[in-house]
C-alpha cells in the first residue's frame, strides 16, 4: 500500500477536521481524502457530474421515496392505533359483562336443587332473571347482554349451574 503525505495550512486542516467531525459518513480524515479524490477523479471522467447532488430527478425520486415511507409509516400508525382501539373496546365490553354478571350473581336463587329455583318468590328463569335484573340495574340492558352475564357465571364460579326445564333456562346457585 502506498502512502501520500499531504502539506496543508493550519487553516485548512482546520476546516477538514471540522467536517469530518460533523459529517457522519466519515470517521478519519484519511476516509475524507479518499471519498473526496475519487469523487474527483469520476467527475473528471465523466462518469459523475459535478452538480449531480442537485439533479431535480433524482431529487424528486429521493421526495417521493421519503413521502411512500412516510405513508406507510402513517399507515401502520393506523393501523397500530386501530388494534389498540379493538383491545380497548374488548375490554371495556369485558369490564361490561364481568360487571353485569357480578350484578346477577346477588340475584340469583341460592338453592339445593334446581326445582327450588324455579318455585320460589326468586325463579332463577331467564325471564325473571332479565326483570329483576332491569329494576335493579338502572341502565337499559339488552336480553343478550343478560345472557352472556349469565353464561359467564355459570362457566367461571362453580357452583352456578343451569338446566332446561319446561323449554326454558333456569339459572342458579347451589348453596
């Protein structure tokens, strides 16, 4: 490898130290030089222009190209913003039914067997339920919200069960 000694004034040595320290693409100044000559050397060939830094073209590629990356970028944002939007909602209907079915646990008929919870002041038939459910509760509360409320309680506490009697669905709690 060969070696070239450069003699610079103080003031231009200066000036290259301070852009190789501000300019990200070259760590020494060595790479400077190198970067600067061959640059210089393809120009003097005609493979490069000199002005070809400001070629409206390609500057007008390089516009495009960062709008595209900014438009995905913006859609995945979207995107990202939507699916927090999706959790958000599933977990405010969550909180909605959790908070539903904790309101019908109170009343539910605490029975020791399934045809005391249909004879009793407190009939644990849908119906009945879905009643004293919209007088207790004072927000209006569709027959399918009820529905999944009670379909939860009897999937996550134990001793809530349910059968069919008479074509219709009691729900109760065994004490």
């Amino acid at each position: 490898m060969q070696r070239i000694e450069v003699r610079l004034d103080d003031d231009v040595h200066e000036t290259w130290e301070e852009h190789v320290d501000e300019d990200s693409r070259y760590k020494t100044m060595t790479q400077l030089i190198r970067f600067a000559v061959g640059e210089q050397i393809q120009r003097d060939r005609g493979e490069k222009s000199g002005d070809e830094d400001i070629n409206p073209e390609r500057i007008e590629r390089a516009v495009d190209e960062s709008i595209d990356s900014v438009r995905k970028d913006v859609q995945s944002m979207r995107n990202d913003i939507l699916q927090t939007q999706r959790v958000a909602e599933s977990l405010a209907d969550e909180e909605y039914h959790m908070s539903n079915a904790m309101e019908l646990h109170d009343i539910l008929p605490k029975v020791s067997s399934v045809e005391k919870a249909i004879n009793g002041r407190n009939s644990g038939r849908v119906s009945d339920l879905e009643d004293e459910f919209r007088e207790d509760v004072s927000q209006d509360v569709t027959s399918s919200d009820i529905r999944i409320a009670l379909a939860r309680l009897e999937n996550d506490v134990p001793q809530v069960s349910s059968q069919v009697i008479d074509g219709e669905r009691v729900y109760y709690e065994e004490n």
